[in-house]
C-alpha cells in the first residue's frame, strides 16, 4: 500500500513538472515578446529621427517605452532602455530630433541587451 502511495506521489510529481515547466517558459517568452517589441519601435524611432521627423520618433518611442515597461523583467539593461525613451519622448515633443535619435540609438542599445 505504501508503494502505490509513493508511486502515484511520484507519478503526480512528473505530471505536474510536464505541465509547469512550459507554463513557465511561455511566461518568460511573453516577457520577452514585449522587449523584442520594445526593439522595433526603438530601431523605428531611431530611423525617423534621423530623417529629422520628430514627431514619428515620439510615437514609436512612446510605443517601445509602453512594451518596455510591460516586460516585467528585472534588468539594468531594460531600465536603462527606459531611461532612454524617456527621453527620448521628451526631447521629440521638444523638436529636437537629433537629440531624440541619440536616446533611441542608446535604448535599442541597452534594450537589445535585455535576456
């Protein structure tokens, strides 16, 4: 009786490891998803800046600092990425887009870093 007992705990234990282990993964990669989105609009930001349309550099920025800090994920590399965009915001709505393009260049940086 013992046995069975200790090998439907065992068989239960296995199960549920089956079962968490990618209930996890599938949180950490929807954490990710939201850095990679961070990414792009960063690299989009970026690339309107350069074109000097500072207006489209705030709206991806703001994008990529909303995906950024949806991540969840403890990293200097992430909160340095948030600093960025922030500024980033801030100087575009200021029109100065070279400014802006600086911090968006720094956050695809640090946010490409982001594990």
């Amino acid at each position: 009786m013992m046995i069975t007992i200790r090998r439907s705990a065992l068989v239960f234990a296995a199960v549920s490891a089956f079962i968490a282990g990618p209930m996890m993964a599938g949180l950490a990669l929807a954490d990710n998803k939201h850095v990679a989105e961070a990414v792009e609009h960063a690299k989009e930001a970026a690339a309107h800046g350069k074109q000097g349309h500072a207006d489209a550099l705030v709206k991806h920025a703001e994008g990529a600092l909303h995906h950024a800090e949806a991540a969840g994920v403890k990293n200097p590399h992430l909160d340095e990425g948030i600093k960025h965009l922030k500024e980033a915001v801030e100087h575009g709505k200021a029109g100065h887009a070279d400014v802006a393009t600086q911090h968006a260049e720094g956050a695809v940086t640090h946010l490409s870093e982001v594990k």
